[in-house]
C-alpha cells in the first residue's frame, strides 16, 4: 500500500487529464465532406481534394479526357475542370487541413514536464547519491480552460470548413464568368470583323472614285479612316479574346498541350423565360457562406473573451507532484524512505491586472459583431444588385433583339431598295449597314451582359462573387457609336 | 545500466536517421519542371488583313478609260 501511494500521486495529472477522442479532426480529409456538399448545392459539380499522386493521376485522366476530344468547352465543363484541375483551390483545401490538425491539436493535453534528481552524490557510505527526486509537473489551468479553447479551435474549424467552401464557389464563379467574357469576347471580335470587311468595301470603292475624280479627297480619307479605325477596333476585340482565353485557361489550371481546347464561337441566345427568383434576399441571408463566416468570427470572439476572463487574474498555475526517495546511513545499514509532495506554482497579478487583454478582447467583440452586421447589409444590397441586374439585363436584352435590330434591318432593306432604283448612292446604302452591324453589336453585347448577370446570381445567394455588378459593357446608339 | 542508457538513447538516435518524405500530390508532369513543353509562341497580328489606303488624285482620263474597255482585240 505504501508503494502505491507515490505511484498514486504521479499519475494524478494523467487521471485529471483523461483521454479524448478527436476522431473527427484527425481524419486525412476532415471537414471535406461539407465543403463538398455546398460545392454540389450551389453549383452541381464535384471537388476532390487531392492527397496523393494516384489521386493526382486520376482527376488528370479525368480533365484530359474532355480536352482531347475536338468538341468545344462549355460553361458547366469549364467549371467542372477548373474545381478539379486549379491547384490553388488544393492549396485552400491544404489550410483546411491545417485547420483540422489545429483543432485536433487542442484536444491534446499538454505533455506533462518531469525532472528527476539525484542530490548527496559522493556521500559517504552511501556511494552515488543521497537521495532522488522526482516530479511532475502539469498545467492546472491548461486542464481548466480546456473546453474552452477546444471550443475556440472548433470555431477555427468550421470557419476553415466555410472558407474552403467559399474558396471553391468562389473559383466556380469566376471560371463561368471567364468562360462567358472569353466566349463573348469571340462573338464580338467576329460581328467587328463583319463591319471591318463592309467598310474596306466602301473605302475600296472611296479609291476607285477618287482615281476617277468623281471623289472629292476629303470624302475619300473619311471613308478610308473609318475602315482604318475599325480595323483597329477589331484588333483590339480579338486581342481582347485572346487574352480572356488565357485567363480561363488559369482558372482551369491547364498548361502545355492541354492549352488548345476550343471554345465555342458565340453565347447561347436569351432563354425564353426567367427564373422566379423574387425571394433571393431572404435566400442569401440564408445560405450565404461568407455571411457564416462573420457569424462564426462573433462566435469565437465571444469564446475568446469568455476565455480571457476566465484567465484574467491566473494566468499561469501548474501542479507539481512529487517523490523523494532518501537513503540514510544508520548503524552501517542503509535506510531508505520515499516520500511524496504536491506544489502548486501561479503567477501573483500585482502588475498586470489583466485589464489590457480584457479591453482588446472586448474590441475585438465589437469589431467582429460590427463587420457582421456590416456583411448582412451588403449580403442584403447585393442579393437585390444581382436580381435587378438579372431582370434588366433580359430586359435589355430583348429589348435590342425584338426592337432595335428589326428597325435596323428594315432600313436596310429599304435602302438596298432606293439604291437598287438609283435614288440613293451606294455610301448611304453602305452607312445603313454599318449602322445594322453596329446595333448587332450592341445586341450581342446586351447579350453578353444578360449572361454574365445569370452568372452572377449563384455568386449572390451563396457566396464566392467577386465583381457582382450589372454588365460592363457600354451599351450606346448605334449612330453614335459606328456613324460617320 | 550501459544497456539502459543505450535504449534511452535509441529514439534519438534513430529520429537522426529518419529521412521521411512527405506525400508528393502533383502528377508526373510538373509544370515548374518540363521545360520541353514550353515551346516557342507563333505570333499573328490582330491587324492582319488590314489595307492601308490614301486619298489619292485623279488619274489620267486615258489610262482609265483603258483600263475599262474590254481586253483583246476591236472587232
């Protein structure tokens, strides 16, 4: 019994400490699984995370596999290529990772600290030592304020769960938009080089006639100018298509021969109908992911400051526990006596009272409770921003469509007609066309924004938009824009 | 007691020794690596097509009515 009694003492601080299962922060992919389940919610497409080289070798078997083929890229292929191929968004699931083991960290108690000593060595009689001691020492506080600082870095998990989940949408959304930019990019480099090719005609025929002095040379440099002008528009839609090519294809993480996918030469026409979507705040308040996040940053600032109250006047209390064996020399036998004892060691909290941590604590509350409601107004603004920008852009869409380009056509139509019966020269027939073309641009840019602003509205209800605005492009009269 | 000591002694010893490499995560081609699939760049101008034209004066009557009449010989 007396043997046990020392043994007894020294693993005291292990019983305190007990054992804790962190099985849900130590797998290899922990907290994957929601991160791809809100990937799949919000955008229908699968994410992996890549942990080694035969899953490396299998998702570049599947991204190879639709590149090879001749058949052009579409949105949804793109996104799906780009949430299995950027190595950046694996990178943010790596933090992920990070996060988990953080977590799992925090279970783990802290190593107990032992020292053992030996004293009285070269004492006579008793050859190498007098007496040992043993000790070991834990960190009472540590055990006290446990639960609480599992809980802070629980919080830290779920937010790197949210940020991982943020990071893929985020990726989706710009990939579609690439896609769209790169796409419309092409449709507006080809309806340019329509109007390009109608005003060398007309700048051909302005030489023809001036060699033949039936053109002043004034006229002359004005048709030549504007076909020079245009051509120099042209250039720079095509230089603008190339470039957006390149951007998708750093969003899809695609390099050497993979680089000659093909795209398609124009965007999909306007959808017949709409989605309802007229409760698409209510929807973002709901479902936003960054809208969580900053709920989450609430939550743990309120853990911390729970936490440093908790530790304000203590910040440092450990428990020493002990034997000491010593060895006496009586009547030429030696005798020998274990002992325990138990220290306690804290920090006296003359000078610093904790006052300091307590206010920054209580500022970083209200920091992160202000950057809340600060998100909520703008998760609110933007919802709004994206769905009128949803429903005007059709609007304007058809508008051209339904509108403005029949009214073009038919001037057209009437002035191939007085042209035909020599009322009206062949430069008033070709400005009529130019003037079509123009508004055929205007339409296809219309067009352009009315998808980019269908791209937009996932980004709103569940997080990852980056530029949600209405279309950029300049929409202006085709007479002010191609007249001349 | 030596015997002791050197059992004490193995896991320092063998943690020098420990050459563990973490997992590679990137397939076979590494594009910070192949330098053979950075192939030189073909360049097209967007430009290209594009006729620079002047206004120009009115050539010689003749030679223009020349140029219109229909080739070979007047019947």
């Amino acid at each position: 019994m007396t043997k046990l009694k020392p043994l007894a003492i020294l693993l005291l601080p292990l019983i305190l400490g007990g054992c804790v299962q962190a099985a849900e922060y130590s797998q290899g992919n922990a907290g994957f699984s929601s991160v791809s389940n809100t990937a799949a919610q919000a955008t229908g497409k699968n994410t992996v995370w890549i942990q080694n080289r035969r899953d490396a070798q299998a998702v570049g078997a599947q991204v190879s596999a639709p590149l090879a083929t001749d058949k052009s890229i579409d949105a949804e292929m793109a996104v799906q290529i780009a949430l299995l191929n950027n190595k950046g968004l694996q990178a943010a699931y790596a933090g992920l990772g990070e996060a988990a083991a953080q977590a799992w960290q925090s279970t783990l108690l802290a190593n107990p600290a032992v020292g053992v000593g030996l004293t009285g060595m070269g004492t006579p009689g008793l050859a190498v030592f007098k007496s040992v001691e043993g000790v070991i020492a834990t960190n009472i506080l540590a055990l006290a304020t446990r639960k609480s600082k599992i809980d802070l870095a629980d919080t830290g998990f779920r937010r790197a769960k949210l940020g991982a989940a943020l990071q893929t949408l985020q990726l989706a959304a710009d990939t579609r938009r690439a896609w769209i930019m790169a796409v419309a990019s092409r449709e507006t480099a080809a309806q340019l080089a329509q109007a390009q090719a109608a005003a060398d005609a007309a700048s051909e025929l302005a030489k023809k006639l001036g060699e033949t002095g039936a053109m002043t040379k004034s006229a002359q440099a004005r048709e030549h100018v504007f076909y020079a002008e245009l051509a120099g528009q042209t250039a720079k839609a095509r230089l603008d298509a190339r470039l957006a090519k390149e951007e998708l294809t750093r969003l899809l993480g695609l390099w050497g021969s993979d680089i000659d996918y093909q795209l398609p030469n124009r965007l999909a026409p306007l959808p017949k109908g709409l989605v309802q979507r007229d409760q698409i705040e209510a929807e973002a308040l709901q479902r936003r992911v960054d809208l969580q996040m900053a709920k989450l940053d609430l939550e743990a600032t309120a853990t911390s400051y729970k936490l440093t109250e908790a530790t304000r006047y203590v910040t440092d209390l450990e428990i020493l526990t002990g034997f000491e064996t010593e060895r006496e020399l009586e009547d030429g036998k030696t005798q020998t006596g274990t002992t325990g004892n138990i220290e306690l060691e804290f920090v006296i909290p003359i000078f610093d009272s904790g006052k300091v941590r307590m206010r920054k604590s209580e500022l970083a509350y209200m920091r992160a409770a202000n950057l809340l409601a600060e998100k909520a107004v703008n998760v609110r603004s933007e919802a709004r921003s994206a769905y009128q920008a949803y429903r005007a852009n059709y609007d304007i869409a058809r508008h051209y469509r339904n509108s403005v380009v029949p009214l073009r056509a038919r001037i057209e139509e009437q002035s191939l007609l007085t042209y035909n019966g020599m009322i009206t020269n062949t430069f008033e027939l070709l400005a009529d066309s130019r003037a079509k073309t123009n508004s055929i641009l205007l339409a296809v840019n219309a067009k352009h924004d009315f998808w980019l602003a269908e791209a937009n509205l996932v980004p709103a209800i569940y997080g990852g938009g980056s530029r949600i605005t209405g279309g950029e492009t300049e929409l202006a009269a085709a007479e002010g824009s191609g007249g001349h | 007691m030596k015997l002791q000591l050197l059992v004490a002694a193995l896991p320092l010893l063998a943690s020098g020794c420990a050459a563990t490499s973490p997992r590679d995560v990137v397939a076979a081609d590494d594009p910070s690596a192949s330098l053979a699939q950075a192939s030189p760049l073909s360049y097209d101008s967007p430009l290209s097509g594009y006729t620079h034209r002047r206004p120009v004066d009115p050539k010689a009557w003749r030679s223009q009515n020349d140029a219109q009449a229909p080739q070979g010989d007047a019947p």
